[in-house]
C-alpha cells in the first residue's frame, strides 16, 4: 500500500469519525418532546428460568402493572398484553434477564489490556464458560483499576444467544417490539446491554426521516466546506504564482549580480598579476647591464618569471657573480655543462636565473 493510499484510507477515516460525530451532536440537540423514540411508560419484559413477567409502568399510575406470562398459549398472553398496553406502557419493550440466565464473574488483566479489552475477553471467554464463543453474547464494565499493581478489574457478563432468542420470542409473540436485553442491575453494579436490534430495525420512519435530514445537511455542509477549501486553494494559488514570479525576478538580478562580479574579480586578478610583472623595457635594461660587453648572448628566452640565457663569455663565473649580486636577479642555474669554444677563448654557458617578483620599478 502506497503512502497516498494510507493518507487516503486515514482523511476517509477522519471525515466519517468528524460526520458520525457530527450528527450525534445534532440529535443531541432535539428537543425532548419531539424525539420519536422518547418513552413515557417504558414497557420491562423480566425473563427468568422459572417465569416470565411483563412490567408496564403507565403515564398517571403509581406502581406498575405486571402481567406473568405463562407461554402456554400464546393468543391468551397476547390478548392480555394487548389489553394492558392499550391503557398504558408502549409496543417497545425492554428484556431484562433475571440473574439465574447470566452467568458473571470477575476478571483481572494487566492496565495495558484496556485499549483491546473486547478482543482479549473474546479470547477468555472459552475458558470462562463451557461453550463455543460464537453462541454466547457478552457484555463487560470496568470496575477497578490500581495503578500499583497495573491492573484492571473487569466484570464480565456472559449469556447464551438461546437465551437471549427464547426472550426474543416471547416478547415478539405477545406482539411487543424488543428494543434490548439488558442484565439485571445489582447493587452498585449497573445493567448492562447484551443485544441492541438493528439500526434499520429499530429506526421509525420519523427516525429515518430524521437521519436522512441530518445526513443531507452533512453532505451539503461538506459541499460547503469543500468549495471553501477549493477557494483558498486558488487564494494560495495565486499568491504562490505571485511570490514565485517575484522570487525569479531576484533570482535573475542576484544571478547578472554574481556573473558581474565574477568577471570584475578576474579583471582585478589580470591586473594584480600584470602589476607584479616587470615592464619589459626595465627588464631589457637590467639585462643590458647585466651583460658585459666582453659577453655575448646567442640566445635569450623569458618564461614567466625566469630568463633562459645561452652565450659565449670569457668567464663564465663572472656572470654568475653579477646575477647573483643583481637586485632584480637571482639564484642562476646551469641548464647544461660549461664548454670551451674551438679557439679556446671563451666559454660556451647555458643559464637560467629567476626574477624577484617583490620587485617594483
């Protein structure tokens, strides 16, 4: 999976967390009275092993009327439902399962376990109850916890889904509308939810309607706040195009700026170098008086900073003398051995020497 695909799958993730979130919100903000699931008489069906019982609380009586229900005949108890709820209480109904069908216990685990706590009870529940996983239903609370020990104490509330069918049933047959089986509530513990029904199921068609609302003005408020993005994208767009143009401008002055520079540095290294050179008039004189005129030069080569000078003289050790005395020569070299000429006059030299480079005219 690319890394555009995990951004994809996360801003999916974090706009259906912000609508859900969102909506709830917007439900929340329903008045009371115009809340279509709202119960003024909530209807209890209490389901034991030994008994059923259907508590219904009305709008003006003071103690509930409860009704066992026998499930020998089904029409006769849901004749005497009918007859009752006509009076008072509702069609929905809430299964509330005595303490004989749930099994509950205690579970200790370590402090981490809390952020997968289902999962890891899922597990437990094998060891716990003598059935496979997929025919139990659980519900657990968080009763404890000690951070001394970094442990979490968990109640854990375990029934079977045949159970949990067989209240299903008989809520049904009686003609009533099972909204959920909850456990019983004992002292400080409180009920918890086994089974909710579906939200299609559940859901009237005011509900639905409701949520449809709710779902189209998220869309449109997403539109919404989509072509708002869209429109500071184009701000932003343009103002990058701007900055960019305004940015390529300096960038070609500072560009002309540098190769200005570049070509006046050299001209002042052409010139420091020239003005370190000697001219070649004073040179040539220095030369001049350099050489006697008992010496003749037959040849005489400048390469850079040092003269090359081959010639005949009477001796040659004079004229090592005098380059090495000079103020602008100095440190003379043989380039080749010292030979007499035929008539063993003169001298035949080969000598470079080098030209102090300090010197100034």
């Amino acid at each position: 999976m690319g890394a555009l695909d995990r951004l994809r799958i996360a801003v999916s993730e974090a706009v259906g967390w912000a609508v859900s979130w969102w909506l709830s919100e917007l439900a929340a903000l329903v008045p009371q009275r115009f809340r279509p699931d709202r119960e003024k008489a909530p209807t209890v069906l209490e389901v034991s092993a030994g008994e059923t019982v259907l508590v219904l609380a009305g709008r003006n009586a003071i103690h509930p009327t409860r009704i066992p229900l026998a499930g020998v005949d089904p029409e006769d108890d849901r004749r005497r439902v009918q007859a009752a709820r006509h009076r008072r209480g509702s069609g929905e109904a809430i299964i509330r399962l005595d303490q004989s069908a749930v099994l509950e216990c205690r579970v200790t685990l370590p402090l981490s376990a809390e952020r997968s706590l289902r999962p890891i009870l899922e597990n437990q529940l094998e060891r716990l109850v003598p059935l496979p996983a997929d025919q139990v239903e659980f519900e657990y609370q968080i009763v404890g916890r000690s951070t001394a020990a970094r442990t979490l104490s968990v109640r854990l509330v375990v029934a079977t889904r045949a159970t949990i069918d067989r209240a299903l049933n008989m809520a049904r047959s009686v003609g009533l509308v099972p909204r959920s089986v909850i456990t019983p509530s004992t002292g400080s513990d409180s009920a918890l939810t086994l089974w909710r029904p579906g939200r299609d199921e559940a859901a009237t068609a005011t509900q639905r309607r409701l949520r449809r609302g709710l779902e189209t003005a998220a869309i449109v408020l997403c539109l919404v706040a989509y072509g708002s993005y869209v429109y500071r994208l184009d701000i932003v767009r343009e103002q990058l195009r701007h900055d960019v143009a305004v940015a390529t401008k300096a960038s070609v002055a500072t560009r002309d700026l540098v190769n200005r520079i570049a070509e006046v540095d050299s001209a002042v290294a052409l010139l420091k170098r020239r003005q370190a050179e000697l001219d070649p008039l004073l040179l040539l004189t220095e030369l001049t008086t350099l050489v006697p005129d008992t010496m003749w030069v037959s040849q005489l080569s400048l390469r850079g900073q040092t003269i090359e000078m081959i010639g005949y003289a009477p001796r040659v050790a004079d004229l090592i003398s005098r380059i090495e005395d000079h103020r602008i020569f100095h440190d003379p070299k043989f380039r080749s051995p010292i030979t007499m000429t035929p008539d063993g006059m003169s001298e035949r030299f080969d000598v470079s020497f080098d030209i102090r480079v300090e010197t100034r005219p």
